[in-house]
C-alpha cells in the first residue's frame, strides 16, 4: 500500500507526497478539526525534504542503524528548534528522540522493529505521557528486512484512531517514511 492509498484508512487523515519522494501522512486523534500549527508543519516538511539523507542510511540487506539515523536527521531537527530526549524518568523515554515543548511537537527516530515491537505505538503513548506535547511525528523506515513497515504502522495508527475507549492527549501524529 503506498502513503496516498492509506488515507481512505483514517477518519481524520491527510497525504502528502514531495516530489523527492518522501511524503507523510498526518493522523489526527483530536475529535474536532484541529489545523496543525504552522511551526509543526515547518519541521515536517523539513524532515521530509531530508527523507534522501535517510534512505542512503538503509544498508543493502534492508537493515538500519538508529544512531545513523539521528545523525543524518538532528541537524534538521535542531536547526528547526528540537533537542534530544524528554525528562528522565518520562513514560518509555526512550522512545522519543527529540522534543521541543515550545512547538508542542516529539519526535521519535524509528527502525524495522516500529511494528514488529510495537514501538510507534509506544511513541504516541509516551508523547501523550508529556502534558506539553501535542503532536508526534513518527520517522520510519518504509520497508525493513522485506517487511512493510510503514504500512503495518499506519494500520497500528489508523486502528488506534478508530478504537473506543482509548483517548490520547495528543492532536495527532505525523508518519514519515525513508
């Protein structure tokens, strides 16, 4: 499934694609229309303007390194305003790469494992644990190891948004695929 046949999948959801490739998909769990805030959007679109530099981090086998990631991606993070990590001692702190509580906005530097694990779904989890934070944006390998990554963590995403009983603090999240 490719990003634009994901968006019939999410009630509230939008598609973007950039011309390099890289694109997103935006899910919201806030139950009125929210617009995302422009500053938020500005480190989205940034990240996917530097989905090239991502991609090249992949290794032939289909694997990939997280540290790797982070270097290729921080300067983009930090010239747009984020800083690494979240309070220790933080809900599955270890999830969320970068943070910046003035734009309301975590970060989490997925692998391979972001469905396989769970470990998006931890992300949003642990953004949501953060009173500051509003929306996440997740950075995932499309594919990892011949399995559908990006795909199977839309699913995980678009099922969450769609169960009852389940409210997260958040206003949504972003899905970046490499």
């Amino acid at each position: 499934m490719t990003p634009a046949e994901v968006v019939g999948l999410f009630p509230r959801a939008e598609v973007v694609s950039s011309p390099n490739g890289g694109g997103y998909i935006s899910v919201r769990f806030a139950h009125d229309a929210v617009t995302v805030p422009g500053v938020v959007r500005d480190v989205v679109n940034a990240v996917v303007a530097g989905v090239p530099a991502l991609a090249d981090k992949v290794t032939p086998a289909g694997g990939v390194n997280r540290l790797l990631l982070r270097e290729a991606i921080e300067p983009i993070l930090r010239a747009n305003g984020l800083g690494s990590g979240i309070p220790s001692g933080s809900f599955a702190e270890w999830e969320i790469d970068y943070v910046s509580l003035d734009r309301a906005l975590a970060v989490s530097i997925q692998t391979g494992r972001a469905a396989a694990n769970n470990s998006a779904l931890l992300a949003l989890l642990a953004a949501s644990a953060l009173p500051e934070v509003e929306w996440v944006l997740v950075v995932l390998p499309h594919r990892y190891k011949g399995a559908n990554t990006f795909d199977a963590v839309a699913n995980q995403f678009q099922s969450l948004t769609a169960a009852h009983g389940i409210d997260l603090s958040l206003q949504g999240a972003f899905i970046v695929g490499f």
